[in-house]
C-alpha cells in the first residue's frame, strides 16, 4: 500500500515528530486539544506523526496494524500502520486506516464527532452513512494512574523501594519523593 502522506505534506508540516514516545504523547495532546478522548488512537510503536494546522491534516504512522478492544464498550478496532484524518474541534473527518469489528466482518470508519458535548456521547459513522454512539468515557485514558505505575515501576528498577502509591497521591508528588531517595542514595 502506498502512503497518502507525501514529503510535500511533511514539509507543510507545522508539527511533525518521529519516535514513538513523542508522538503518543503529541497525539494525545492533539486529541486533547480538539477535545476529543485521549484513547481515541491507543497505538503502539509510532514512526512518525505530522499536523498541518492550516489544514488541520494529521497522520500517524505505526510499524504495523495493531488491534485494540475497547473493553468498556466491548468493541474491536483495527488501526493500520497509516492513519490519516482531518481534525477540528470536536471531529475526526475524512478518516483513513481505521475499522471496527461489527458482527462478523471489519467495516471501516471515515467519521469520529461530538455533537453535543452535553450529551457525553462520541458517534462513529462508516463511508456509507451508518452510525453508532457510545460515551466518551470508553475512550478515555487516566493519564495520572499510568504515570503513577510508571513511577513506581522506574524506581523498582533503580533498586528502591518505592511506596505503594495510593490513587489519591498525584504522580509529581510521588515523582518527587522519588527523586529525593535517589538524591540521598547518590550521596
């Protein structure tokens, strides 16, 4: 399959990274910032991402297809290794490389929107008009919980003995603590 994306739309680029911790981090951020859910696009090893802001075209590109169960709404999505869209507020239009398990063939998607924010229900719809909404809760990733296990898994491995984290405690907070053991222990 050739890629939709070419090196003048990179060179158009207002943002365009490479490396995967990065871009999880700029596609959750973009997410974010057309408030949508940040678990929109749970990709693993992303190569490159782009965003042409006057456009508002964006890709992704992963190593290969990845499949993802959104458990909380028990649904099936594959993610190809090129994803493109449109984004605005609210919406995901003109969406390539992305499909959803329903019954018992894969269909894809070319739409992601919120049409009332009220509401709290995101809608997906197929090329040929067909929809479904869900809550916006399904795709949502608590960034706090990831960062605290994140914490106490990079301490374990500096050989300290990190404290159990209650979820009340912020990341930083622990981060700190962290941090201030490690200084002690250096000196």
């Amino acid at each position: 399959m050739s890629s939709l994306v070419t090196e003048e739309m990179r060179a158009k680029a207002t943002e365009f990274y490479t490396g995967d911790e990065i871009c999880q981090e700029k596609s959750k951020f973009l997410l974010t910032e057309m408030s949508l859910p940040n678990g929109l696009l749970p990709l693993e090893d992303i190569e490159e991402c782009g965003y042409i802001e006057s456009t508002g075209f964006v890709w992704l590109k992963q190593k290969q297809k990845k499949e993802h169960k959104f458990e909380k709404i028990g649904k099936l999505c594959q993610y190809a290794p090129e994803i493109t869209a449109y984004v605005e507020k609210h919406k995901i239009k003109k969406l390539t490389g992305v499909k959803v398990k329903e019954l018992l063939m894969w269909v894809s998607l070319s739409e992601i929107y919120i049409s009332d924010p009220a509401s709290e229900k995101i809608t997906f719809k197929t090329p040929a008009g067909l929809f479904r909404s869900f809550p916006i809760s399904a795709f949502h990733v608590d960034v706090t919980k990831k960062e605290e296990v994140e914490v106490n898994e990079d301490a374990h491995a500096n050989g300290l003995n990190a404290p159990s984290v209650p979820p009340s405690v912020p990341a930083a907070t622990v981060a700190k603590e962290v941090d201030v053991v490690v200084e002690m222990k250096e000196v």
